[in-house]
C-alpha cells in the first residue's frame, strides 16, 4: 500500500487514510519505493516544516511532490535557482506558492483586509442568504448538498465580501463548477493554463474590478485592495493586485463546500449527534474543528528543501521534495487519542493542521469557519431531521460515496440528502 502511486490511484483519493497509516508505519518521515519525495505523517515533524520558512520553500505547493523541477538542484542552497525557475512552476505565482519577502508583502495585504470586523459586517449577508437557501431545499425535500447549496453559497459569500459585481457572480459559478478541482489526478487537468480556467478567465474580469474602484472607490475589499500600499510605502503593481484578487476569491472555494459536505456526513451518520446539535447550537464550533481533523478538505500539501537541513533530526539535502501529509498528521496516534474516531470535544482539538500552521496558515480559515458555522446552524434550525438518500448512496452500514479525483482536496463530488421541515411555532 504504501509503495503505491498516491498522486495517480484513484483508490487513495476515494480513501486516503489506509495509504497514510501503512507510510506511517515505517516511521514519521519515509521515502517510497522508487519515488524522489519524502512522504511525512508525523503531527510534530509536519508542524516543524510548516514553520521552518528559511530550509523549506513553498514553490510546490500547488504542483505537488511528484512534479519534476524545471532545473537540477546543485548545492547546499538552492533559493537562487528556485526563484530562477519560479515563472516555470504551476502556480508560482500565487502567494500560496510564495516565499520571503514576496510572500511577507501579499501576505500582509490580505491579513489587512479579512479581518474580524470585515467578516463580522458580511455575516449579516451570510445569515441571510443561508436562509434563503436552505429555505428553497428544504421546501422540495432534499438536494444534492455540493451542487445545490456548498458551491453556490461559498461563491456567493465571497463575492459579496471582496464586492465582485452582482452580474458577474452566476458566471464565475458556472467557471468554477465546470473546472477540475486542484490537484486533480490527471496530469493534463492539473493546470493554470487554458482561457476557461477559473483563474485565467477571471483575472480580466479582475484587472476591471481594480481599474474601476482605482477611479472610483467604493466600500468593499477590492477598493481597498485597489489602493493598498506596502508597510513599506510601495504599491502593488497591477498584475499583483489582479493575482491576489482572483486567488482571494477562488482559492478557498473547494475547501470551505467540501467542509459543509464533509460535516454534514459526520452530523448525519454519527448517532444522536444532529439532535444534539439542535438542542445546543453553540457545538457546532466543535463540531467544525473535530471535521477538519478527521476529515479536513485539504488532505495534503508540498514543500521543497532549499538548504541543506532535517526533519525530526533526519538530513535532509537542498532539492529534497516534501509531501506534508495533512491527512495522516490529523491522525497521528502519537499527537491524537483515538485519532480515526470522532470525538466531539476533543482536547486542544484546535491545534490540528487542517489549514496549515506558521506563514502560510490558511488567511480564509476564519471565513471558512464563519459560513460553514452559520449555515449549519441554519440547515438544523429548518430540518426536524436529515438524511442521505439511500437510493444514491446505500444504508448507514455500507455507504457509498464519490470523492473528488484529487490528490489535493478532500471532498465529496456529490452529496444527496432528504430533508424533513422543522414543526411551525
């Protein structure tokens, strides 16, 4: 199991956890049978690379471990042929991918601009359009809950928060639904390049949005994007504005649906717990953070060794690649008691890394727990009971479910529910 392809099976991405336990069974850190990338699992040595920004680049974040460089590492050092290389490597751009100083400056923008009394102001519009939208499934009985409601209500909160244009919301949703998600498992689909990608056709709809709150500003995040000035006194140049402007708004977009999708299983299929959820509200906090560990939407992610340096006092050389396995550290039996159970108020639960840790800890994880929050609370509140059809995806005993093909995201493809109303006062 754990000499097999995790970039390409088809099996892992539908059941990754097996894959990770039998890597973990040969130590925190293990290099696969015939492949040029450290696969790590261990909780501690994941957060020890997370935060050691100086030895480990994120350049691969998005293209993945098992991507060839575009250059042969030479030397102790490799930053300088790392950043020669940059403009070669998928998403090298994107300040996911970022390192330094380039990273510190975007980075530092987007800190500025979600912040709690921004998300605080939009969760009026949150709490609002959830209603609506469990209101309309709930009235026909059931849905498929990605499609139907997680794809639209992530891309709608959104653009409401940075202020993309009412006209333009139904398609950029219609984009992203017909896109592969990132990390897909074929290679041809694993790109940034083609006019319909998300992130190419919506970077001239963005060079508009600056251009237009440039002249004219208004009270919304791109306006503020759109003036925004470096600690140091500098401007973005346009072409920073644009990038930071599309990844803001289609970055976290798979995470957060696939996390209402992901919670919603564990609400349904774990006894008593979605009655508990209803009786006491104030859970479903919990309830989010213990999703995220056992079941987060980001299974792994990437980095590249450029110095000479180690991992949990392993050496490791400059050029070295790196799967940080997210998945299996959230499971880790040396960090977690009974880590593949679901336990509602596990200890220090908030420590897990389903949005990273350190430099690159994920800037939408506040949003992401405000909607996912608010729209559950709202799915309890209409329903006096939810199900998964049965028809689609078998009894609780032997259920069936389709998972995204990628070795990135975590999250079902489809997710059909039956919904009972919640008796009128």
């Amino acid at each position: 199991m754990e000499d097999r392809d995790y970039f390409t099976d088809y099996e892992i991405a539908r059941e990754p956890y097996p894959f990770f336990e039998a890597v973990r069974s040969h130590g925190p850190v293990y290099q696969p049978e015939g492949r040029d990338y450290l696969i790590v699992t261990g909780f501690d040595e994941t957060v020890e690379i997370l935060n050691n920004n100086r030895d480990f680049s994120a350049i691969i974040g998005l293209a993945g471990a098992a991507a060839p460089l575009p250059f042969e590492p030479q030397g102790s050092d490799i930053t300088e042929q790392i950043e020669a290389a940059r403009s070669t490597i998928l998403g090298g751009d994107q300040v996911v991918n970022l390192d330094d100083d380039p990273h510190t400056k975007l980075r530092s923008l987007m800190n500025r601009l979600f912040t709690p009394s921004r998300l605080k102001s939009n969760e009026a519009f949150i709490a609002e359009y959830s209603r609506e939208i469990v209101r309309n499934v709930v009235a026909r009985g059931g849905c498929d809950l990605i499609k139907d409601v997680a794809t639209p209500f992530v891309t709608m909160v959104i653009a409401d928060l940075l202020g993309v244009p009412v006209e333009d919301r139904q398609h950029f949703m219609d984009l992203i639904e017909a896109s592969p998600a990132p990390g897909n498992l074929d290679p041809a689909l694993n790109t940034h390049e083609g006019e319909t990608h998300p992130m190419v056709a919506m970077t001239g709809h963005f060079y508009r949005y600056i251009s237009e709150r440039q002249a004219a500003p208004r009270d919304d995040i791109l306006s503020e994007l759109a003036h925004a000035e470096y600690s140091d006194g500098t401007r973005p140049t346009m072409m920073d504005l644009m990038t930071l402007g599309v990844f803001m708004f289609g970055a976290g977009q798979d995470t957060s649906a696939k996390l209402l999708g992901n919670a919603m299983r564990y609400i349904i299929d774990v006894p008593g717990l979605q009655d508990s959820l209803r009786a006491d509200p104030s859970q479903i906090p919990a309830l989010i953070e213990e999703v995220l560990r056992i079941e987060g939407s980001t299974k792994q992610t990437a980095r590249l060794a450029r110095r000479d340096t180690t991992i949990g006092g392993r050496p490791v050389k400059a050029g070295t690649k790196v799967l940080l396995g997210l998945a299996g550290a959230n499971r880790d039996p040396q960090r977690w008691e009974a880590p593949a159970d679901f336990i509602l108020d596990r200890p220090k639960i908030k420590e897990h890394v389903a949005f990273g840790r350190g430099k690159h800890t994920c800037a939408g994880a506040p949003l992401a727990r405000v909607e996912v929050r608010v729209i559950l609370e709202e799915f309890l509140k209409q329903t006096a009971n939810i199900e998964i059809d049965e028809v689609f995806h078998g009894a609780p005993d032997n259920r069936t479910f389709a998972f995204e093909p990628s070795f990135i995201i975590r999250g079902l493809s489809e997710l059909r529910v039956k919904l009972a109303p919640a008796a009128k006062a």
